[in-house]
C-alpha cells in the first residue's frame, strides 16, 4: 500500500508538470533564468560529470560548458520531448542522456556524480528529503548539491499568503510553504556541510543553496 501511494503522488506530480509541457518556456523560462544561470555558474566551479535533476525541457543545458558531461533527468515525459529536441537542435554533445527519472529514487549508483544540480524541484516532489537524500546519495565525496528553492516565509503577510496558496499551487505541481527549518533539520543527519544560501533576484523569493558531500 505504501508504494501505491508513493507511484501515486509521483504520478500526480509527473501529469501536473505534463500540463505545464507546452506552455513552459514561455511561462516560466524569463521567471527562473536568474536561477538557472547562477546554477549552472556554481556547477561549473567543479565541474565534470553533472546530473540536473528536474530538468524539464532543458532550458539551462546550452549555459554548461561543453567540457562536462551532462545527465538530464525529470519525472516528465513531455517536457523532456522538449529537451531532446534542444539537445538536437543546439548540437549539445556533452549532454549525456535525457531520461525519465524520479528525484526521489534516482537510477544511478552511488558517487556517479561530481555535481547535482536541482532547480526548483524540492519543494515539487511529494517527499523532499528523500529527494535530498538521493542528491548526497549519487554525488561523489567532496563534489556538491546545487539548488535553486523556493524557501517560506513562515511569519507575515507574505507566510500567511503562502499557506492560504498551498491547496491551489500542491495541485499545480509546488508548495509556496516550505520553510528554511526543514533543510537544517534534514542537513543534521546528511553527510554534508552547507556552502552557501543566497537569495536571488529580483525578489528574493528564491535561493541558491550549496551543500558539499563529506
């Protein structure tokens, strides 16, 4: 019953974000471009072998250089129709793979990776810190986790506002309510140390957060 209800919530996320497919770039590609550049700029100080996790229709693959190697995943099968199709159009040889993949149950072995790079994916899947987990899991000792998040504002106006949107944005396929305290909890029992956490612009609605692997 358990994984019943796990292939569920996944599936749920996986049809909301399909819905999003056509509609994507233009939405959100002029919203998330900040974050994705300053990603992609942080996953390039180490370098090598890079796996985005959630990496939709590959708006942020033509920013790496083309001395890594890069591994798309994301739980969605129509938004990575668009991703292959960029690939292909924009002669991306380092791209490694495109791939259907759950951020929460990664298909990869151990140490695969010399950088994980998530943006805007935690606060999307059904159960973050398995995601999280996954993220240490397939990153080598001494490479690095690079997230770009959503993080609540938890008092206010602004975290009432959030908590209000939670019914209406969890059907949408994200939390609006996911605060700071759950990283620091999930980062006491993690084999990691955090670099760094950044509020970007224009807003600061989001963040970049950086944690090494022990």
């Amino acid at each position: 019953m358990v994984a019943l209800a796990r292939d569920m919530e996944r599936d749920q996320v996986a049809e909301a974000y399909g819905r999003w497919a056509p509609i994507y770039d233009l939405v959100f590609g002029p919203v998330f471009s900040r974050g994705r550049r300053v990603a992609v700029e942080a996953a390039e100080r180490i370098g090598g072998r890079v796996i985005e996790v959630g990496v939709g229709t590959g708006l942020g693959l033509e920013h790496y250089n083309k001395r890594n190697r890069i591994v798309g995943v994301d739980i969605s099968a129509p938004m990575l129709e668009k991703a292959r199709e960029r690939v292909k159009r924009l002669g991306l040889n380092n791209v490694e793979s495109i791939a259907v993949g759950d951020a929460e149950q990664l298909a990869y072995p151990d140490a695969s990776f010399d950088v994980v790079v998530a943006q805007y994916v935690v606060t999307s899947v059904p159960h973050p810190e398995r995601a999280l987990d996954e993220f240490v899991r397939v990153v080598r000792p001494g490479g690095e986790i690079i997230l770009t998040t959503r993080i609540g504002a938890e008092t206010g106006l602004r975290g009432t506002i959030e908590k209000w949107l939670m019914p209406v944005t969890s059907r949408l396929g994200w939390r609006t309510e996911f605060p700071w305290a759950r990283y620091e909890q999930w980062a006491k029992g993690a084999p990691v140390r955090l670099l760094e956490k950044r509020a970007l612009p224009p807003l600061g609605h989001f963040w970049l957060v950086r944690y090494a692997k022990d």
